[in-house]
C-alpha cells in the first residue's frame, strides 16, 4: 500500500531465530507532520509444535497483550496494549538523532575480528511515497564501529518500549 505525499514510515524489527511472538515498532508520519506508532505482535498460527495446552496458554496470554488479532495463513498478527503509551514524537525525534533514517547496512562495515552466529539482529525499513529501504545489524555488541553503537543504542530504546507492552 503506498503512502499518502509527506508521510513516512520506519519499522523496526527485532529479534529473530526461535523467538515467538516476535515484535515490531512502527512509527508513522502523518502528511501534517504528525507521529503515530503502535507495535505488532507477530507468530506463527501453526502453534501444534507446542502442544494443545501450552498452546492456548500461549494465545491467551498473548491476547492480554494485544487487540484486533488477525489470522493468517501461516501466522497471526495483533496491536499491542501498553501499561504506559510511549510519546511517539520523542521516541521518533531520539531514533532520528542516533540515524536511524541514515544508518548503512552493516555489510559496509569491516568484518568483525569476533564472528558471533547467535544473538539479536535488527532490521529498519523506511519507506515514504517514493522510496523504500532496509538494512539490518545483527550482533551490535560485538562491534565497536559508530554506527553499530547507534543500532545497539537503537535496540536498546525499542527494547524499553517493548517492555512497555501489556502482559510483558
């Protein structure tokens, strides 16, 4: 769906791997300038791996967190509540200032003397009417590059506003 002129949006994913649910922030400007933003709450619809009742121990839980829950074919996707709804300008204003709209992907920087294969990754897109793009950072603290501290710094803000959600 493309967006409205002077609108724009970044979506940061983290986390990855074995990880269910997984999380995504999503801050969106308004063609006025107005920022919004929620967070999705996303896993697989399949949970038989589980087992019946950690299952539906799991989607209970889950829905403590979130509303509007909508199915899919291979995963399912819901709004999160929050204990304490996060300032979305602030929070917007601070990712901008660590560049999170300018950060290159991590495959420019010099390969890491230390190759770590577990951990967390991010992954940014940034889209507006005319553009899109994405780049990832996986294993933040392992570099000391500039910009991998700012994604670390990046991970580290999304991750309090995740700690925000209900039932987290």
């Amino acid at each position: 769906m493309s967006l409205p002129d002077k609108s724009s949006e970044i979506r940061i994913w983290i986390g990855f791997g074995q990880v269910i649910p997984e999380k995504m922030l999503r801050l969106r400007v308004n063609p006025h300038g107005v920022v919004s933003g929620d967070v999705l709450i996303h896993f697989p619809s399949d949970l038989t791996f589980m087992g019946v009742k950690d299952a539906a121990r799991f989607r209970r839980q889950v829905m403590r967190s979130c509303t509007d829950l909508r199915r899919g074919k291979e995963s399912d996707v819901c709004t999160a509540t929050f204990k304490h709804v996060p300032d979305w300008q602030s929070l917007r204003d601070k990712l901008v200032a660590l560049g999170i709209t300018t950060l290159p992907n991590e495959s420019v920087l010099p390969e890491p003397e230390l190759l770590v294969l577990d951990g967390v990754a991010m992954v940014v897109e940034l889209r507006d009417r005319t553009s899109y793009r994405a780049y990832q950072y996986s294993n933040r603290l392992s570099r000391s590059e500039p910009e991998a501290v700012a994604a670390a710094e990046i991970i580290r803000i999304v991750g309090e506003v995740f700690n925000e959600v209900n039932g987290t």
